[in-house]
C-alpha cells in the first residue's frame, strides 16, 4: 500500500522532490453532475480525473479558438492510495515524475517506489486541515495492502454550504438532502472499487489536472449535455457501439442531437440544488428535453429570462467555431451550460431581504427595497454564464495519433445538438416574454 507522509492540503511545499514531496488530499468534486469517471477537488481552481492518454494528448492539441471553450488543460499528477484504520481510502496527488507513474505492468512491484509511512492518515474538514491518529490493527510498517482492508468508506471532509436533493428515485442514494451531489459520490465509490479491484501495493495512477470551471460562482448551476448523434468512438467494439447506438436511438440523441446527462439547479425558495442524473436524461422525450431545460433555468420563485439572450450567444459562438473544425469528431463528449443561482433581481432580493431580518434594519429600508426602489439590482446588468465542452476521451481528428479513421467536414451530430438546444431556447425565450 502506497502510504504517504504528512502532507499540506492543497499545495505542494516549496522545494517538492520525488523522495521529500508533499502530497494533496483529494476530494470528491462536490458538484459534478454526470459522468462515470470520477471528478476530484485538488484546490479551489483545479479539479483532476483519471488519465486517458487520448483525452490528454487531445487537450495537449487543441486549436486556439477551442480553448475558450475547453476546460484549461494544467498538466498530469501521480495519484496513490491511502487507508487508515477506520477503514477510509484517501487518494493523494503527488508531482508527476514520468519514470514513476506507470502502469503496474511496466513496472515490476519490487521497483515501484516507497513513501514514509507518517503513522497518521490526513484527514480535511470545510475550515483547515486536521490529524487523526492511527488506531491500532493497521500494521506500523504501512505492510497491509488496500486488498486485505476490510469494508472501505468514503469520508468526506469537503461539503457544501447548500444542501443537495436528488429528483430521481432511481439514483440509487438517499433522497434527502444532503451537502453534496449524490452523483458525485457515486461516482467517487465507484472509482474507488475500480482501482481497487485493479490494484496492487503501491500502484500510482495518472490524473489529469484541469481547470475547474465553476469555481467563478457561488450557487453554480449546472447542465450536463450529451452532445451528438453517435456516442461511440471509431476504436468500439462492436458490442459497445451496438449499446452507444441504442441508448442514443431511445432517447433524445436521435432526435435532437443532444440529452440530459445531469444537472443541478438552486432554488431560491427552498434554499437547496434540485438535482437530475442521466438516467432521468434517457428517458426524455422531445418535449420532455424541453421541460427539462425550463426546469434548469427556473430557480423555484420565476423562470430566468435574463440567462436566454448570454447563453444563447455562447451557443452560437461555439457554433460558428465548431463548423471551422474540419475532420474533428467529438464522439461521447459533453457541453456543461453553468450559471449563478443567485445572480439575479430575485435571488438578490431574497438575500437582501435575509440580510436585513438578520440585523433588523429599520422598516425604511425594507419599504424601500418591497417598492424597487434604491438598491435593487439593474436589470441591465447581463448574468454571468459559461459553456464549456468536455470529456475527450473518444475524440479525434485528422493525423491525431496515427487515427486510422479520418472524417471529412465539421462534427454535423454535435451541430445538429447546438441548433436544437438553440432552436428550443429561441422558442422558449418568445414564449415567455
């Protein structure tokens, strides 16, 4: 078992070698709302995931005009277990060094490298860091593999200040509320079983490091679109492809070129995220597709008609630079669209409203505020908004890595996505004017 000395959250210390470095605890990322790989918090700005050399030398290739709409790419960490004694598995990043990270089956066991066992499991509360002693059973010597550890749990230091409700009975967690994505942990248990199943002492993994791209909001808001007609990539067997096509010909990927993959949204009259998995997605219909859009831009109090015309401009940008991309293919990737949940006239409102029942302004104030006059908010100022691409995992283009498969033109399936998610927004924002 890879087990690592002391280390400072989120941060490497100044003179990190390969032998004395300090390690970064990772968390699961709070408000990831699709996907199977698990997403981790490494720092406020950062989030990691497991490596897939195609998505990295994708990223490592992106055409300039792509970034704006691309998570930035930072680089690849080394990634170890950690048990304690509880019971809990804690994955620690460390710098990358090229000779170390390798799989274990290019690398004997007896050359992969040792850390310090420190004699104490690191373990990160919502205000700092905190040290929890090693009981007695985990053996001093860091000698008991991750295998032999009985009935591992997830400990989660990281929550948020806003408690999360899951819609869908099939989600397989609990439907009350609680202060992370369900789906994010369940991603995260998963992840863990994997490498666990697959893993023998001392294993590093490879993770990506990339930008975390919800980190401008407070409350953000999220929705994760499978974008495209076809899921699958030109390397599927034909099993898998065989599966890709039918969940895409059962729901609205056929239909639309997009589909729900997830989503959160806040909601101001209850104070919480409402929350929807993909599983909820497939099984859309077209109209179905679009309540589920107004429900994403409804924050519980009033449908949000300011977010129509900024995130209608991002699509069609990334629209007219998509069409530019010829032979590019962006097979099983997503489109998160994020916003504020309290960046508007109502939510700005109510927060002023909680602010002056806390410190009991006098009734001027509050007259003042009910009337709309004096220190409500614009309603010129645009909300901030984002729309990026993601997951790259099964991407290509012509002359990437020896592709033998080489596709004329622009990715038509991902446009037709954007055209019918525009299209439905257009229609939407008329109707509600």
């Amino acid at each position: 078992m890879c087990v690592c000395q002391t280390m400072e959250v989120g941060k490497y210390g100044k003179n990190a070698t390969q032998s004395g470095d300090r390690g970064v605890l990772l968390e699961p990322f709070i408000h990831q709302v699709g996907g199977h790989s698990s997403m981790m918090r490494y720092d406020d700005h950062t989030v990691c995931k497991p490596l897939i050399t195609r998505e990295q030398r994708f990223y490592e290739s992106l055409p300039p005009e792509m970034k704006e709409f691309t998570p930035e790419y930072k680089g690849v960490v080394s990634v170890c277990f950690e048990g304690d004694s509880d019971g809990y598995i804690n994955l620690v990043a460390y710098p990358y060094v090229e000779n170390e990270a390798l799989e274990q089956d290019d690398m004997p066991e007896r050359d992969q490298p040792r850390r310090k066992h420190s004699r104490r499991s690191l373990h990160r509360s919502s205000s700092g860091t905190e040290h929890k002693e090693e009981k007695p059973g985990l053996a001093s010597d860091g000698t008991e593999s991750i295998q032999e550890m009985k009935s591992p749990r997830v400990d989660l230091h990281i929550h948020s200040d806003v408690p999360f409700q899951m819609l869908d009975g099939n989600s397989g967690l609990s439907s009350e509320k609680i202060t992370y994505n369900p789906w994010s942990l369940r991603c995260h248990k998963q992840q863990l079983s994997r490498m666990r199943s697959e893993s023998k002492d001392r294993k590093l993994y490879k993770f990506l490091l990339l930008e975390n791209v919800v980190h401008h909001f407070k409350f953000p808001c999220v929705l994760d679109l499978k974008m495209g007609t076809r899921q699958h990539g030109d390397d599927a067997s034909e099993e898998k492809a065989a599966r890709q096509m039918k969940k895409c010909e059962q729901s609205t990927s056929a239909t639309l070129g997009v589909r729900v993959c997830g989503m959160q949204v806040y909601q101001l009259d209850t104070g919480h995220y409402l929350c929807r998995n993909k599983y909820y997605g497939r099984g859309l219909s077209i109209e179905g597709f679009r309540n589920a859009l107004y429900q994403y831009l409804h924050n519980g109090l009033e449908l949000r008609k300011d977010l129509f015309e900024p995130v209608l401009a991002k699509l069609r940008s990334l629209k007219a630079v998509l069409e530019r991309q010829a032979s590019y293919r962006f097979y099983s990737s997503s489109l998160l669209i994020i916003y504020d949940g309290k960046d508007s006239r109502a939510g700005m409102f109510v927060e002023r409203r909680a602010e002056m029942r806390l410190k009991r302004v006098d009734s001027s104030l509050s007259e003042s505020l009910q009337d709309g006059s004096g220190t409500e908010p614009s309603s010129s100022a645009q909300p901030k908004v984002d729309v990026r691409m993601i997951d790259f995992a099964h991407s290509t283009f012509k002359g990437f890595r020896d592709d033998p498969t080489v596709h004329d033109g622009p990715d038509v399936g991902y446009v037709f996505g954007l055209e019918s998610l525009i299209n439905i927004m257009e229609q939407m924002r008329e109707e509600n004017q």
